[in-house]
C-alpha cells in the first residue's frame, strides 16, 4: 500500500548499532584524555601554588622552607630530636591561599609528644588530619591513607639521593634543617626542581613479603644507613608502619621528601630506612631513595625554584635528571 512505512530491517539496525559502537570508541579516548588534561591542569595548579608560597616564605625568612625539623624538646631532652619531624608543607602554612585551614597549627612542639604513632599534640591533632586539597592530585586518589594525617601527593626535592639517600646536609633544597637561600643555588633556579609528585601509598602495612605491593604505591623498609643497592634488593619490611604520602605534616622520604636517585616512575620500588644511633640528634632519622611518580600518562608535574612548572617525561636521561636535582652542581642541563 502507497504511503505505509516500512520498519527497520535487522542488517539496518545492526548497521547503525556498528556505528553508534565506532562512534563511541572513537569519543570515549577523547573524553578520558580531556579529562586527564583538566586533571593534570589542575595538578600543575597546585604545584604553583606552593611555589607561590615558598616564594613568600624566601621573601619573609630570606630562606626556604626547612625540609624537615629536628631539634631538643626541653620538656623531654631525652627524646629523639627526629620526633619534631614538622615538614615543609607545615611551615609553608601561614603563606598558603587555603591558611585558614590550618590556623592553630603549633610549631612549637615536637610533631610526636610521645612514643606512640597517635602521640599528636591535642592542639594539633585535628590540624594534621585535615585533608588539604591543595595537596592532592585529582589524578591520584584523593582520600587519606592514614586515621591520623591529611595525605600529600606533593613532596620537595632533597637532591640527586647521593650518601645513600641521606636526610643531611644533602645537595638539593629541602632535608633535614636546611636553610637554603636563592643566591645558595648557583646553578640557577629555573635550573634547579623544588617540588614534584608522588603516589599515594596502597597495598598491606609492615608485609613481610611483597604480596600485595605494586613498585607504584609502596616501598621497601631496611635497617642498613646509608641504603646500598644490595640492602634495597631484599626489603626486611614492606609499607613499614605507614603508606606513602600518608601526612604532609611529617617531614621525611615517605611523605613530603623525595629525590631523583631514580628517574620518574621508575619500575623500582622505593627504598627507605631508619638510622639506628643512639646520637640523639640522628636518631631515627629516615634515609630513602624515592622517586618521582604520578598517574599522568607519560611522566610527572614538577616545579622549578623560580616557581615554573614543567612535565619532565619518565624517558628523561638519568643524568639530566639527577642534574635538575642539584643546587650547586655546575651543571649546565635545563628543562627542554
């Protein structure tokens, strides 16, 4: 009959099933890759603000940030001066956009009161276990990986992870104590990474075998300062006591410390460990050698001392990047 309509055959709809299924496979990379691009922007974002901050911080001090505080508590001299431990992030605080988060946060006692993990001053134990999105990447996993700290994925640059990963007097911005100023970086700021990323830990704490332990997310523990090659093989521990970046309060290599002994992303895992002395001012200081990592395809986020940001890809060569790490190298590689 003239004028009836004629359904859909069976080959019609799977043709246009065919399309709408090529159609989307060739949208949803596009998506995910525009997504992973306003995450990353934002990540670089991040990064700038804390260069931003410790611009302030040089300004107002003349110096940066400590990497790490270690001292004598009066009230206990008897403790360790590593129980201090206040990070950099802590004392970039007064100069963040986000302060007000962290008004109240006192400096003037040790991180740890006490000989147990939870021995938090009462005054600054709801402080630290602010989450602070400043400091997290979106591309990462965005919660806490500890009941007691706010987490970080960003971590400052002790150096090139020369003297078996030491946290002393070490050759980039940021370790134990350190009062770096800007004329002290003579192979230029813009030459020179204050800050990159790292994952956030995952997998069982304190393994004794590494089931479950991506090179990724978690780390090797040893009882050998400084670390060698041969001790880092064979872990006594694994995620020993804490994941990665569990406390941007904690100043040492599982959190807010990090150094370019490996290259970004490498495929192996982070190396760490605690300095067995009775010297009160070394004791349990933490060595480590631990990488760069993101989940951004490709490489990492880092930031320069003059507070440009960069992409530095994981192919980079081993020496520019361990170049990139010192202050006063006198070596003459730069971000391409």
């Amino acid at each position: 009959m003239s004028g009836q309509r004629r359904g859909a055959t069976l080959v019609e709809m799977l043709v246009v099933i065919a399309i709408v299924g090529v159609l989307a496979g060739l949208l949803l990379p596009a998506v995910q890759t525009a997504r992973e691009t306003a995450r990353r922007t934002y990540c670089v974002n991040n990064l700038r603000q804390l260069g931003l901050a410790t611009a302030s911080h040089e300004s107002a001090r003349g110096r940066f940030p400590i990497g790490s505080e270690s001292r004598q508590w009066d009230e206990r001299p008897d403790f360790s001066h590593q129980f201090f431990r206040w990070s950099l992030l802590a004392h970039l605080a007064p100069y963040y956009e986000q302060q007000a988060l962290l008004d109240g946060l006192d400096l003037t006692v040790p991180l740890y009161v006490g000989l147990t993990p939870d021995a938090i001053a009462p005054q600054n134990k709801p402080i630290v276990k602010l989450t602070v999105p400043m400091l997290l990447c979106p591309s990462d996993r965005l919660q806490p990986v500890s009941e007691l700290f706010g987490p970080t994925n960003y971590s400052g640059s002790t150096g090139s992870g020369t003297g078996g990963g030491t946290p002393f007097d070490a050759d980039g911005l940021f370790f134990i104590n350190s009062r770096i100023r800007s004329k002290d970086v003579t192979d230029g700021l813009s030459k020179t990474v204050a800050f990159s990323e790292s994952l956030l830990g995952d997998g069982p704490i304190a393994g004794r075998t590494p089931a479950g332990i991506d090179a990724s997310t978690g780390y090797g523990f040893v009882f050998v300062t400084p670390l060698t090659e041969a001790a880092c093989a064979r872990p006594f521990y694994y995620n020993f006591t804490d994941l990665r970046g569990f406390s941007w309060a904690n100043g040492e290599y599982r959190t807010t410390l990090y150094n370019h002994a490996r290259t970004p992303n490498s495929p192996a895992m982070d190396c760490l460990a605690l300095m067995s002395t009775a010297d009160l001012g070394k004791m349990y200081a933490g060595y480590g050698w631990r990488a760069a990592r993101s989940r951004h395809p490709g490489g990492v986020n880092v930031m320069a001392a003059d507070g440009a940001a960069h992409f530095v890809t994981d192919s980079v060569d081993p020496a520019v990047w361990k170049a990139l790490s010192t202050r006063a190298g006198g070596e003459a590689a730069g971000f391409e």
